[in-house]
C-alpha cells in the first residue's frame, strides 16, 4: 500500500474518530443535564423572545436557546477575505482566503453539577491563497489577516476554566491561543497590523495567535470595580505552528522553554457609563535562541558566515489601549465612537521586527437607519530591527550589495461594515501600504479588500 494511501486511510479513521466523540459529547451532555433530545419528539419549551439572537439561522425555533439554557452553546461560522492590488506587487491579481470554526462551550456546572467550571471545544479549518506572497508585495504584515499558519484542519482550543472563590479567581488549562488571554484585542481589520493580538503579530516565531494553540495555564485574579491581574506559563514548540499531527491533542517533543506572560487589566467606565479596558503587559520566553545578528565574535553573521551567538531567552513588552468616546444616544452605550492604540515591542537580539504601533477609531451608528453598522480607520507602524537596517548598509559599504536597507512599514485601511441581519456582515476596504517590507525597493501597495462573516 503506497504511503499516500495509508495517510488517506489514517485521515479517514481520524475523522471518524472526531465524529463519534464530538456526537458522544453532544450525547453525554444532554444526558447529564437530566434531559434527552429526541428526533420526534418536539420541546416543551418557550424562549425568552427579548433576548437578542446573534446568529444567521435564528434560534432553531428555539432549540438553540433550549440548549445554552442547558449549559450547551454550540458555534458555527465562516469568514472569507478578498484581496485586490491595484498598485504594488509584479503585477495585479486578486486573492480569497477563509477560515471555517466549529466548537463547542460546555457549562459543566448546568451539565454536571461541577460549580463554576467551562469546557471549550474548538477547531478551525483554513483555505485559499494570500496576496502578499502570490504577487510578491513584500509586507512585513498579511494584507488579509485570516491567511497563515497553514492551510489545515487545527484542535483550536480544548481547555478547561475553573472559577473559585466566588468569581475572585479564574484558573484555564489545555490548548490555548495567547492572544485569547494576553493582549487579547479583536479583528475588525483585513491588515494584519490591526488584528489580534500585538505580540503575536511582532514576534509570531514563537508567540503564536488564533488558531495555532499551546498546552498552557492561565491565572486570573478579578479585582472588584478595577479589573484584573493574570499570569500564565506556554510551552514553547515551533511543532505547534506545523501542520503535522494539528487535529490531535498531542503533546509534541523537542519543547525549548516556556513562555511566561504578565498583564494588568484595568476596565473603567467614564462619565455616562462607556467602557474602556487598559492593559499593559510583558513576556519572558526562556528559550535559549540564536541572536538575530550577531555570530560568536560580536560581528553580523551574514557577512562572517560563522554561527550565531547563543543567548538565554527572549522578552517584550506592550500595551492595549481600546475606549468609547461618545454615545450614539443618553441610552445606548454600546453604539458611538471608540479609539484604540495598541504598542508593543520585543528584544532586538531575538526578533527581527521590534516595535510595532496601531492606533485607529471605530465608529458604531454611522446612520439613523444603520444603527448596526460601523466604519473604521486605522493607521500604523511595524519595524525592522535597527541593528539587522545597521548590518544591511554595512554590507552596501563593502560592496556585498545592493542589499535593500530595511526600516518601517506604514499601513492604513479605511472600511465600512454592513450588517444586514444578524449573524452576516460584509465589510469592503481599502489599505495603502508605504513601504512594504519597511523599505522604498518595494512599490506602495493599494489594496481594495472584501470580508465577509457568518455566524450561523
């Protein structure tokens, strides 16, 4: 039997697999809520039509709401990215990728009986192509964020949270993302720059966002009417990122340290009740690593050719910033302007990008008759470190080049978001990107942009 087919066949048993546990979860935990969903038989059950539905296929007559009720929230959604270079690039091309999810969140005290305790079960497939490196753009950051990481099947997140002490603490364990702890901040841009969390968009080596998890623990402590203060341990592995063995909750060999993340959190709300959430926060990889420059001289090794310098661990900083500004009305908080600034920086003996700015503004409520809708602008800064610029033109002055010396990277992205109904929202942009790659050898690139969303 040929290798190919033994991996076909190895695939298919693991998907049976998943399909007989994920149905025998589903199973299990309707049982233990002391009811069972029979096929033919319809629920005795009316629901709460004040609530709001945040999903396109509705509440499943009320089935769906039956079950959160229950401590079962189911998840489904899509989101598909469109990427267009008017200017910029070899030549003009357009570009789609997408990203499926699927997962579960168990509330096992409903379910079980085990007070203050959440299971998370999910998975992410990604697909498509990406316009940065299809027509050789040169950017530091993806014109479309939902690109990378392999386009495979991932285990996403398998954790469990515990809360003790009436709410003061929160203890999380299992496979995790970092960025949906530490510097958490959401994704309402197609440029990478402006999505998700900081760190992980600088330093994406070996701090890895959404939807490439990590065996970890997180430690949360809630400080009433301030915010919170957490701490957390990752295993360090570059076989998370692969795309080997990703559907599995393996624990993988060859580990080289561990990622420790602090952050404080304060969530005040101004005058009138509009909330903001400050963070600052810091990391320290104990990873013993190459240094991005220099060989064991002291000299750039890309002119020397001896080995790198090895130095014990890795470090940064950053801080999230993201406040409402205006209310839309005296009663509706959640609609108006907010602003956002996120900086973050890491070590520039291990990271070859070393300090990345964002900053921008959200406005929800544009129009009386779009109350839903938002538009959005954004502007940042991502940087090359100044000691591999420095071995760059050194190179130039020797006569090894002409080697393109690198600096900054400045993007923005202009956008409207259209939501029609719940669940879907269709959000065309624009980006113009100065200086991909952080030099002037790459031509600006203009991109024209289309996401769209579902929550089914």
């Amino acid at each position: 039997m040929s290798h190919t087919m033994r991996r076909r066949k190895r695939s298919l048993r693991i998907a049976s697999l998943w399909r007989r546990v994920g149905w025998s979860v589903l199973l299990a935990a309707l049982v233990m809520s002391g009811d069972v969903v029979q096929a033919t038989e319809p629920l005795s059950y009316e629901p709460d039509r004040t609530r709001d539905v945040p999903w396109l296929l509705g509440d499943w007559s009320g089935h769906r709401l039956w079950l959160q009720d229950r401590g079962l929230d189911l998840q489904l959604g899509y989101t598909g990215e469109f990427a267009f270079n008017a200017t910029g690039g070899i030549r003009q091309e357009a570009a789609y990728a997408d990203q499926y999810v699927a997962g579960a969140t168990l509330d096992l005290e409903r379910l079980a009986g085990l007070r203050g305790t959440t299971f998370q079960l999910t998975f992410t497939a990604r697909t498509g192509r990406n316009l940065s490196d299809d027509v050789t753009l040169g950017t530091l950051q993806e014109v479309q964020e939902i690109y990378g990481r392999g386009q495979t099947v991932r285990l996403t997140q398998l954790w469990v949270n515990q809360s003790l002490f009436s709410g003061r603490i929160d203890w999380k364990l299992g496979r995790m993302t970092f960025g949906e702890d530490f510097a958490s901040f959401p994704c309402e841009f197609e440029n990478l720059t402006f999505c998700g969390a900081a760190p992980g968009n600088l330093v994406p080596g070996y701090i890895y966002n959404w939807p490439v998890s990590q065996w970890a623990t997180r430690l949360r402590y809630n400080i009433d009417g301030f915010g919170y203060v957490q701490a957390g341990a990752y295993d360090v592995n570059p076989q998370y990122a692969s795309t080997d063995d990703t559907l599995l909750p393996v624990f993988f060999k060859g580990s080289t340290g561990v990622l420790i993340p602090i952050e404080l959190t304060w969530l005040p709300r101004l005058a009138g009740g509009l909330p903001g959430s400050y963070k600052i926060g810091a990391w320290y990889d104990t990873s013993a690593v190459n240094d991005v420059v220099s060989d064991i001289n002291g000299n750039p090794y890309a002119l020397t050719g001896l080995r790198p310098r090895r130095q014990q661990g890795r470090a940064g900083g950053y801080l999230s910033i993201v406040q409402q500004l205006t209310p839309l009305a005296a009663w509706e908080t959640r609609r108006g302007l907010n602003v956002f600034l996120n900086a973050v920086v890491a070590s520039d003996r291990s990271s070859t990008t070393d300090n990345q700015v964002a900053a921008g503004l959200v406005y929800t409520g544009p129009f009386r008759s779009r109350p839903d809708d938002d538009i959005g602008f954004a502007v940042g800064m991502t940087r090359v470190n100044s000691r591999i610029a420095a071995s760059q033109a050194l190179a130039n002055s020797l006569g090894l080049g002409p080697v393109a010396v690198q600096g900054a990277e400045f993007p923005f992205e202009l956008h409207y978001t259209f939501r029609p109904v719940n669940g879907l929202l269709f959000r065309p942009s624009i980006q113009y990107v100065i200086n991909p790659g952080g030099t002037g050898a790459n031509p600006n690139a203009f991109v024209l942009g289309f996401t769209t969303s579902i929550n089914f």
